[in-house]
C-alpha cells in the first residue's frame, strides 16, 4: 500500500481533488495495483510557515 506525502502551499479544494486523482492514476498505471490501496496525504504550510530564497513565502 503506497502512501504519498505531498507538502505544499495552500491550493483551492478543487486542485487538491486533481492532484489527488493523478497521483492516484500514476501508482495504478506504473504499478498496476487498485487505486483503493494509495494513500495522499496532504500537508499544507501556511505562506507565513515558510521560505524560499531567504524570504517568507508570505512576503511575495
């Protein structure tokens, strides 16, 4: 049983559905295994829980 970590920014409900789908479809296609033993769990950071380049993501 496959699970996936996905650590990322805060997306809309509508993109993390997506997301999920095509994880999903990649580890039932590359594995062939059923799409009801891959786990995703997400994990969002907030902006302000975050840098990049020695800035917060929060300050653009």
């Amino acid at each position: 049983m496959p699970i996936v970590t996905v650590q990322q920014g805060p997306r809309t409900v509508e993109q993390k559905r997506e997301l999920l789908a095509r994880i999903t479809d990649a580890f039932v296609d590359t594995l062939q295994i059923p799409a009801e033993t891959v786990s995703v769990w997400i994990h969002e950071v907030p902006t302000d829980s975050w840098g990049q380049g020695g800035k917060l993501r929060a300050d653009g």
